[in-house]
C-alpha cells in the first residue's frame, strides 16, 4: 500500500505521461488519483472526469490557502480583476505570436501528418519494433512539444505577475527542460524511422528534423537555465524508485 507521505509532490508536472514506461507511478498522487476515480466511476465520461478535476483541484487549493493562512478570495478576486486580465491576455498574445511557439506548432502539425499519412502501411507492413517504439515516441511527443513550450513561454512572460519565483527552479524553466527532452527524444525517433526506410537526401523528414533543433536551439537561447532545472522525483540524486506493491 503506497502511502501519501510516499508520493512525489509535484512529479507529474515535469514528466512525458507515458505512464505505461514509468517507474514512479506508485509515488504519483496524479496517477493514483486517476485510477481511483475510473475505479469508482466506470461509466464516466472523459467531459465529467475533466470536470471533477478541476473541482478537486480547486477544493484542495482552498484547503491550502486555509493551512497556510493566505486569503484565497482575495487571491480569486485579484485574478479576476481587469487589470489582471489585461496582462494575462497580453502575455498569451505575446506566446501566440513568438517564433519558438510558431515553430513548435508548425512541426506538430507535420509530424501528425506524417503520422497519419504512414498509418495504412503500418497496418499492413510488419516493422521491426524499433520502428514503432520510434513512430509511437513521435507521435506522442508531436503535441507535448507544443504544449510544454507554450507553458514556458507563458511563464515566462506571466513572471513578475504573481509570486516571485526562483531563477532556475520555476515552471517555465521546467516547461522548458522536458520540452527539450522531448525534443530530443523526437529526433532521435525520427533517426531510427529514417534509417529504416533509407529516407533519401532531400526527404522532407530531414526538414521536420531541422526544424527541432531550431526549437532546440530556441529553447537553450531563451532559457539558458532550463538543463539545471531538477525535475521532482525524476532528477533528484537521492530519489528511490519503489518496489510496487509492497
């Protein structure tokens, strides 16, 4: 039995969700939350379960604010104010219209492209294991990179707008960290696809590969202290994968 006291606090927030391929599920409280609720309501819908999260996050956030004696209304009150939406709406305008977000969002569309367009033979085509692990990474990753990317900038841009935060152990720099790390991932994927299929120079697969490293490159001009950032579980020296079950 896993105990609260036993769980990662915050570990899902830097991680690549493939829960399947992770040694710490038994310490993530998002994980084992998530199993417990498709536990105890087979029959919902995936609508209601996003919604019941959000209720259960924002209970626990009053519950903290009550521990830690801070006045969650009039935080809700200054997030809700005119002032605040106006800075907010700023800094998203400036997230849409900066490169490194364009660039991500233009490879996500063309990987899944790719993704969909090798779909028929896939179904048909026996290829080594290697090469779906690699397809699979690919797409998987297409849309995290986008995201993770968009939550840096984001951060990045919302900084001074609410609590101060620490140079190198904040969100954006995290963001930054795994959207990185997927990034890599991806062009590595996208060398044992090319490698199997002999992708001839010239391919358009080379110039999905080019444009993640001008992501790469962005991300590491941009945030030059994302790499030290320590991911909670994952990059802590002392951190211990639990034997689960036990």
């Amino acid at each position: 039995m896993i105990r609260v006291s036993d769980h990662v606090e915050g570990i899902f927030n830097y991680c690549t969700r493939r829960c399947g391929q992770c040694a710490f599920t038994a310490r993530c409280s998002l994980y084992q939350s998530e199993r417990e609720y498709e536990r105890t309501h087979p029959e919902a819908t995936w609508r209601q379960h996003m919604e019941d999260s959000f209720a259960e996050t924002f209970r626990l956030l009053e519950e903290w604010c009550a521990r830690e004696e801070i006045d969650f209304d009039e935080i809700r009150r200054a997030a809700e104010s005119e002032d605040m939406d106006a800075d907010v709406t700023r800094a998203e305008g400036a997230v849409r219209a900066d490169p490194i977000q364009k660039l991500t969002t233009a490879y996500m569309h063309a990987a899944f492209n790719v993704i969909d367009a090798m779909a028929p033979a896939r179904a048909v085509r026996r290829w080594p294991a290697d090469v779906e692990a690699a397809l699979d990474t690919i797409a998987w990753h297409a849309g995290m990179v986008s995201a993770k990317v968009y939550r840096a900038l984001q951060g990045l841009a919302e900084r001074g707008l609410f609590a101060k935060q620490d140079p190198v152990q904040n969100d954006w720099n995290g963001s930054a960290k795994l959207a990185r790390m997927l990034v890599d991932e991806s062009r590595s994927a996208w060398a044992v696809v090319m490698r199997e299929g002999e992708a001839p120079e010239g391919s358009p697969l080379f110039e999905l590969v080019a444009l993640l490293t001008r992501i790469d490159e962005g991300l590491s001009d941009r945030f030059p202290e994302a790499m030290s950032f320590i991911r909670p579980g994952f990059d802590e020296p002392t951190a211990q994968v639990p034997s689960t079950g036990k």
